[in-house]
C-alpha cells in the first residue's frame, strides 16, 4: 500500500527528467525480507524543485536536502544526491554540497547494505557490493573503514547494532577499524549511544552487540558502561524471553551483578526518562531480593508487591524471573498471580470505602502524615486479610491502629 504511494514521488520525479531512488536501509530491509519501517528516497532535483513539484510538503531539512513530501497522509523524505563536507566533533559534516552522480551519494552512507539504491523498476545500484555482503551476512563499511569511524563515531555503535539486529558478523577490516577507533564514541552524545544500545537490545541477537562491544572494547571510556557489558554478556541470552526494554535492561544489570542502586546511577548516566529509570531499579531489586529464595510464589510477598507497584510491573517481574529461573512453569505462575490479584477486593487506596478526610473526622485528629500511613495499613488489610470494605469497619480498624501507634 505504502509502496504504491512512494512509487508515485518516484514517478512524478520521473516525469519532470529528474532520476529517482529508492535508497538505504529501506532497499536494505526489502532485500532481507524483513519489514520496512520508513521509506528514504534520493533524487538530483534540488530541494527548490521537489518543492515545487510536490506542493504538499514539510521541508524537514532544506540546509542537508531533505523534504518530506506527503501523499495521501504519508510523508516519504526526498533528499537530494550529496556529498559532506570536513566531520565536526566526531558526528557531523560541517556543510554538504549538493551533487548530481548517485554514486557520490552511495559513498557517504556507513555501510555496503546501506549504500544501495533501487528504481521504480526495482533495478539495483549497488556500486559497493551490499547484496554480495547481505548474502555472505557481514557488515562492511563503505571505503577505508579507518576514516569512516573517525568522521563520525556513531557509526562504531550502528555497526554493532545492525549485527545484532540481523544477525550477521563485522568484516575483519571493518571490526579491527572499530577496535583502533572504539575510544572516538566518549565524542557521541549519550542520548544517541542510548538510542543505539536500545535498538540492540530490542533486536533478534542481543549477544551479539554485547560480544562485540566487549570484543572491540567500545565502552573502555565508561567504567560502567564497560562493567556492565563485560559481566553480563555470557548471561544475557536470556533476555530473549522478555519482551520490554526495561525488563531488558534491569536483565542485563542484574546479569552483570549491579545492585539496584548501581543500576539507577547507569540509567541516569544514559539519561533515561524517571519512569524507565525507576521500573528498571524495581526490577533489579526485586531480582536480587527474591533470588536466594525463589521457588513458588509467595502469596503474601506478592500480596505487597502487587499493592505498591500495581499489576503491570509485577507481571513483567514475574516474566523477569521466569526467564532467570528457569524451572517454572510460565503459564501456571503467571496465571496464578493474576488469580491473586483479581482476588484482591481491593487494589488501591482510592477504591477503599473511606478517604483521608473521613479518617480525620472520624478520628477528631489532625491532618498530618499518619493519614496515609494508616490508608496504607487499611488497604493491605482490606486487600489481604480480609478485613471489610466498609466505612464502619474500616473506620474501627482505623482506630484500633491508631490507638497502637500511640502507646
Ligand atoms: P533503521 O532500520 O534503524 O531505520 P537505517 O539504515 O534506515 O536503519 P537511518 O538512520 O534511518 O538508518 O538512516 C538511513 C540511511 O542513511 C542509512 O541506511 C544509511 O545509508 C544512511 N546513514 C544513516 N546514518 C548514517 C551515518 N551515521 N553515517 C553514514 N550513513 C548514514
Ligand atoms: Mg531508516
């Protein structure tokens, strides 16, 4: 569907005598079979001419030759062929400059897979070879992999990623490039290192990445960062059974024997948002707190548990161990926590049949923190001990509490 409506920006480029591609890792993906997630189209029409001819556009990055055109609702990115400019700071061409030869585009890409273009027709430019690569299953990068790691350091980490992602190894040039030049990605902002490790992650193969970080010592500027791979990397296969990034993540500290403090400052030295940061400290604590003992599932440890953290996290800790633990029966367990926790009359404190100003009058005491400390012992009651859901009782076991605490 989406490919008949890019056929047409290939089209209408056709048609005014301007050559037009489709290109990078959306040919790549193509080729692999593998599902293509945003189509890249390159063309010799200056930007002011695809404006022109496609009057329903965003001109998304006018100064490198991008403008995403939009069809029908679809936005497709035109960029016009180019060459870069001297590398800045390890990442960025300092300018580019416009050219009219597709080949010149195809040099500047990272690698042979990604340096490929194909036509409406579905002819094949591949002036580097990426097909032969693609079957032989390695990446190589395009031209002297030296000076392609030392314009811009990114490309150590995308290598490591693509491996992962499909499963192939790093041509022995290109992987001695990457051990030479592994000290240039301290340049790279942390968002973009985390970005890439996430997609790693994420990916069909994740040992892989973690093998060859370890293998070109990509992290040695980050002591933690080099910690964390290093120690976890012969455990991490394990990850495959888990399906979200942070359970990911909280897998592989654990693996790597960070306690959960250790693994909150990681989270926060790669500028993870507050939420990832704090389920992944859940996570590996919880991990490390149940270790020693795991065996069934406690009801009244997972009684707690559910009430702070709620279903979400409990469930994915429940699939964290399961992948560490090999032994239990997946199904059975997690189909028991459900069970315990559908069973809970109550689940949090809004849901209890009194608030915090009832308790206040009932009570003729003044506002202060005990309101939520008592809440908080009415609701696991009430959740787990049977106690009532009902003003009268509630307010009696209220008192009674409050009476405790004061003598
Ligand atoms: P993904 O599946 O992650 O989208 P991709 O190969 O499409 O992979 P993009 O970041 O979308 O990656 O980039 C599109 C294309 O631009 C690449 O296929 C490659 O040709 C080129 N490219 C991207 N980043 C770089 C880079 N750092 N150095 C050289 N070429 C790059
Ligand atoms: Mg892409």
């Amino acid at each position: 569907m989406t490919l008949h409506l890019a056929n047409r920006v290939l089209e209408t480029l056709e048609n005014h005598g301007f050559e037009a591609y489709y290109v990078g890792g959306c040919v790549r993906d193509w080729l692999l079979s593998r599902p293509v997630h945003d189509i890249d189209i390159c063309t010799n029409a200056h930007p002011g001419d695809v404006i022109r001819l496609f009057p329903d556009h965003v001109p998304t990055g006018l100064k490198h030759g991008t403008v995403s055109v939009r069809i029908e609702g679809q936005f497709f990115e035109v960029t016009t062929y180019r060459t870069e400019g001297k590398y800045e700071d390890y990442r960025r061409p300092a300018d580019v400059q416009f050219v009219s030869d597709l080949r010149l585009d195809l040099e500047r890409r990272d690698f042979t897979m990604n340096a490929m273009a194909m036509n409406r027709m579905k002819e094949l430019q591949d002036p580097f070879g990426g097909q032969a690569d693609m079957a032989a299953r390695l990446v190589r990068a395009v031209g002297q992999p030296l000076e392609r790691f030392r314009e811009d350091a990114l490309r150590l980490l995308r290598a490591v990623r693509f491996a992962a992602q499909l499963g192939f190894a790093i041509e022995a040039r290109t992987l001695a490039a990457m051990s030479e030049t592994a000290s240039l990605l301290a340049h790279i902002a942390v968002e973009r290192v985390r970005e890439e490790l996430n997609k790693m992650l994420g990916s069909q193969a994740p040992q892989i990445g973690c093998d060859l970080i370890n293998e070109t010592e990509l992290f040695g500027y980050s002591p933690v960062l080099q910690r964390l791979f290093r120690d976890s990397a012969s455990q991490f296969w394990r990850s495959a059974h888990v399906n979200s990034l942070p359970q990911k993540w909280a897998l592989l500290f654990y693996a790597a024997q960070f306690t959960s403090e250790e693994a909150i400052a990681a989270c926060q030295l790669l500028r993870m948002s507050k939420r990832e940061t704090e389920a992944i400290g859940f996570f590996v604590e919880q991990l490390r707190h149940l270790q020693p003992e795991w065996d069934q599932p406690k009801p009244l440890e997972w009684g707690q548990l559910l009430l702070e953290a709620g279903w979400e996290k409990c469930e994915q800790l429940a699939q964290l161990l399961l992948a560490c633990w090999w032994n239990q029966q997946p199904q059975a367990m997690l189909a028991s926590l459900s069970e315990q926790y559908h069973a809970m009359p109550v689940k949090t404190m809004k849901e209890l049949a009194i608030t915090g100003l009832d308790l206040q009058l009932a009570l003729q005491k003044k506002p202060g923190e005990w309101i939520v400390h008592v809440l908080r012992t009415l609701l696991r009651q009430a959740a787990l001990h049977g106690l009532p859901n009902t003003p009268h009782d509630l307010i009696e076991a209220a008192k009674k509490e409050v009476a405790q605490d004061e003598h």
